[in-house]
C-alpha cells in the first residue's frame, strides 16, 4: 500500500480500535456497567464466536433495539457446560449504532483445548447458545475443521452452512471469503431469488457502497438459519475474499467499482469497517487497519497461516482481452508472457511473504497450513479449449483432446500436430496464483528451503479441487483443497453445462491439466478436514438443493494426503 493509500484509508474510516471489549479472570469486563439496567432488546442475528487461541475466544452478537440513537446495555456469561451451571465469566457491556449495534468480547485467561458455551441476556430475552472452544497446546491428536466460502444469499439457501453445523467435534470453521456479495438485485447470480424467497431488503437491493449500505447487507445474511446455526456450533476463522469489498478486487481498485461509485478508498474503510464490526475476529493491527494475515497454533500439529491475497498488496488482474488486437483477432503473446511472468508482480506484497516465512521458520508442527482466498495449483488447459467462441463445440474438443492425452500416457504413437493441441497450454484463472507465478515460485522456494511442505485450503471459485503443488522444476512442494460454494453457481454455470457434461468435462480436467488430481464442477457444499500427526483426510460433502431449506448429502468424496 503506498503513503497515499494509506493515508486516505486511515482518513475515510471511521472505526474506533476500541470496539472490542476485553474480559480477564481478574478484571471481568466493564465493571461499571455491573449496576446498569438490561435494554429491551433481540437477537434476531443469532451468536459467534471466533478467533481461538489456547487461552482466548471472541464472543459476538447483534442487539436489535427500537431506541436506535440510545445506547443498549447487554448481559453475557460464559460457562464450561451447555445448561449454564458452572458460568466462569460474566459481565455487561455496551454498544450503539456508531458499532451497528454489534457486540464483540475478547474473553481471556481461558483453559486450552477446552469446550465453553456463551450467551447474551437482555431485559426480557436470551441469546441462543453458542458452542466455542479454545486451542490445544503441546500434542493433539486430532483436529476437525469444516471450510466453507462463497456464500451468495439471492442464490440460494446456505445449507452447506447448516449440515456443517451438524458435524460432531468440530473444533473450528475457516472460512475463506465472499461472507457477502455486493451485487444488486438484478445482478450475479439473483435471478431466482423472488421465486424461492431470497429477495435482498428494499432498502438494501441496490449495489452496496456506504458503509450503512455494507451493514445492512450482513444483517441480511446474519438472518439465514444455517449460517446462524454453524456459528453457534463452532468459532469461525475467517478471512475476507473480494466480494466482502467489490468483484476483483486489488491494491488500488476492483473490477466492480468506477469513478460514478465514489472514491476506491473510502468504500473499501467502509465494507473493512463493516467487516470487523459483524465478524468475530481480532484484528491484530486494529480495527483501523486492512492487515488481516495472522497465524494460529493448534499445539504441535498445525500452524494455520490466513493469509490476505486481495486487499494489501494485490497487483491489478491481467486480462487476455488486453493482448489481443481487435482488429486481426491475434494476441500479443510476447507481451503477455512478458507481463504475466515480471518478477516484481505482487499478490502477498514483500512485507505479508516475509512473515509467512517468519512464521513457518518459528513453527514446530506438523503441518503447515495456508488458509487463504484463490487457487495456488497451477491449472493450465490446453489453448485450443479458450479459442472455441461456439461453446457447444467444448465438448467434442475435450473428447479429442482426452483421447490423445491417454495416447500420450500409454506411449502410443500421436503425431506431432496432435502433440501440440495437448501441449500448447495457458492459465485459464488470471485471477488464481496462475496470474503472479513469479512470486508463487518464491514462495515454493522459500518453503522448500525450510525442508517443509504446504498444505493449502482455497476457495473462490464455486468448485471442488484437489491439485498437487509443483514447482518450476516440477518438484512437489505440496498439496491443495479447495472447497466448492455454499451457493454461488460454478464453472459449470458459466459453460452452461448440465449434470453430465460437468461430469464429463471435470473428469476430462483431471486427465489435461497435469497437477490436478480432482474436481468436480456440479455440486454446492464444503469440505471437512480431518488431520492427524499421519495423515490429513479431506471429505468434500455435496448438497443437492440450495433452492429451499431442505436439502440431502447426495455425494461425497475423500481424499488421503500423508504428507
């Protein structure tokens, strides 16, 4: 970010960094509210909790209040059983419409490895129960996370969200990005929302750009039962993609955002600020600032490294339109290689490179995880499959392309023609890692120096993936999985596929792109990751309706990585 940036945003955001209360076993929390009276208030965006560490956990909630220029008064107690018998802490805190209302507690002097269970108390009414739990310390033998992203509420219901909630001994949530989308009604992925009762609020169905506009947004989506369900039952770690700001965004602008919408700057301070007020987390450099990477250390077996690949330090997306003349249709090849592969093309930044390092060098688990937005495997498809402007032709293309492919994996004879057409490769992702190789291979490199192995969980693009992280010399330096979208539609909406044809074309994918192990291009739904000191068992759980409440588990797949 430059001293510009930088500047501007600090000047356009309002948020104070005191807006989380903190609680100790000495102090307890806001002692001189002991004596204020409760407000009249509800809850109608359910609890969280987030953010663990061995010895801390954020607790979250929304007050609802008709007095909306008053301060509300707000009662919550933590307790190491679900029926409240044994409360440990308790306290009173404070908020009002300068917060949105919300509520975020950083209870401390916590036990590690330990189930508590919170909630809040108004006048007359009580939060549901939230489910937290601290993170161990030394040897663990197991962890269980559910990860979950792209969750667009006009497109359907989050029952992804709902059916991880069921999910026994879920120690955490990550959630990789896209909470919320900012498009209008009218826009991506809302044409059925009237028909299955998805509509945005009408005063809220335009695109969102003020920070009143963001926080309307999430409390639309706070109201959605699986979501509140799934942070009720396990503390979330989370990360922000684009769409929690604008589509595509970076450093110093977004795809979705123009001159018309106002400055850059202040709309992102808007949708951070709001960000931080409607999700459990501890900012850890404050609730002013857009530096969101952190680590969590799950005793010896996983440091877990969230990493921000959009809003810091992201160069602006290349786009092959850019290359490609107009008027002779050809594209600039020279050029766009050139550009594709400089060296100085940043999507971490320096700065955010240097403390992964940091981090990986100072831990001592098991496995390394980054927790991050966007696809590291490399996935370069054939070019001729990008060439075919009648999209009806894909199909037969994929067909002869999968068929020499296998000629080529069994050592039978193909000519060099046909060698071409499988071998003439390019990024079909210039949003994904595939855009900015340079600093990918310094990170490979810098990994690999530390004699350690990656293991990377993404999200974004609304499809399941398993690839297998290579470096230039084609050495493994990991592994990824990537969960599919809660509700927002995939590769095979975009294509216009049906069930078949994305079967057929995710298992032409899997055969073409070299480093990739599995997809699947149909199905909404998540992955739960089970990891042990052996081995990491990846489940991807797919759902078979998103177009009302009720829904079943119609396919599941398993993956095995022993590292």
């Amino acid at each position: 970010m430059t001293l510009s940036s930088r500047r501007n945003f600090l000047k356009t955001s309002a948020a104070s960094i005191f807006t989380v209360a903190v609680s100790s076993a000495i102090t307890g929390c806001a002692q001189t509210l002991v004596n204020k009276p409760l407000s009249a208030i509800e809850f109608k965006h359910g609890v969280a909790s987030g953010d663990p560490l061995s010895n801390a956990l954020i607790i979250w909630t929304r007050a609802t209040t008709a007095q909306s220029n008053f301060e509300v008064t707000v009662a919550w107690e933590l307790a190491i059983d679900s029926q409240f018998k044994n409360i440990i802490r308790s306290g009173r805190e404070q908020t009002d419409k300068s917060r949105d209302f919300t509520i975020k507690i950083d209870v401390q002097e916590l036990a590690p490895n330990t189930e508590y269970f919170y909630r809040f108390i108004g006048l007359q009414t009580q939060s549901p129960i939230g489910r937290a739990k601290t993170l161990p310390i030394n040897n663990i033998e197991q962890i269980k996370m559910a990860v979950v992203s792209c969750s667009n509420y006009p497109a359907g219901y989050f029952n992804a969200y709902t059916d991880a909630a069921k999910q026994k001994d879920l120690d955490v949530v990550l959630h990789l990005g896209d909470y919320i989308y900012e498009y209008p009604i009218g826009g991506y992925a809302t044409e059925n929302a009237e028909k299955i009762g998805r509509q945005l609020a009408a005063d809220n169905s335009g695109e969102i750009i003020t920070l009143s506009d963001y926080r309307k947004r999430y409390a639309i989506y706070r109201t959605d039962q699986g979501l509140q369900s799934l942070h009720a039952a396990a503390p979330f770690i989370a990360i922000w993609d684009d769409h929690e700001v604008t589509n595509d965004t970076y450093k110093s602008g977004a795809e979705n955002h123009t001159p018309e919408e106002g400055d850059f700057f202040k709309r992102r301070a808007a949708a951070i600020q709001a960000y931080y007020e409607w999700l459990p987390i501890r900012p850890p450099m404050g609730e002013q600032s857009p530096q969101i990477y952190r680590t969590f250390d799950f005793g010896n077996l996983i440091s877990l490294h969230m990493l921000d690949t959009r809003v810091i330090a992201r160069d602006k997306q290349l786009a092959y339109s850019d290359y490609k003349n107009l008027e002779t249709k050809q594209m600039d090849v020279a050029r766009f290689v050139s550009d594709l592969n400089n060296p100085n093309r940043q999507l971490l930044g320096n700065t955010q490179l240097n403390w992964l390092a940091s981090a990986i060098t100072k831990s001592n688990a098991k496995w390394q995880v980054l927790g991050q937005q966007v696809l590291m495997t490399k996935m370069w498809l054939p070019t001729e499959i990008f060439s075919q402007s009648d999209r009806t032709k894909i199909p037969q293309v994929l067909k002869e392309l999968v068929a020499i492919k296998k000629a080529v994996l069994e050592n039978k004879a193909v000519t060099p023609a046909q060698l071409a057409r499988v071998n003439t490769l390019m990024p079909y992702n210039l949003d994904a890692w595939d855009g900015y190789p340079s600093e990918r291979e310094a990170l490979y490199k810098s990994v690999t120096a530390l004699n350690k192995k990656l293991v990377v969980v993404a999200g974004d693009t609304h499809n399941a993936w398993h690839g297998t992280l290579k470096n230039a010399k084609g050495e493994s330096v990991g592994v990824e999985f990537a969960t599919p979208g809660v509700t927002s539609p995939g590769m095979e909406h975009y294509l216009a596929l049906n069930t078949a044809q994305a079967k057929q074309m995710a298992d032409s994918l899997s055969l073409l792109i070299n480093d990739l192990n599995y997809c699947d291009l149909s199905h909404r739904g998540y992955m739960l990751l089970t990891i042990t000191k052996e081995q990491i068992t990846t489940d991807w759980r797919y759902i078979d309706n998103i177009n009302s409440p009720s829904y079943n588990i119609v396919e599941q797949h398993q993956s095995v990585y022993k590292g």
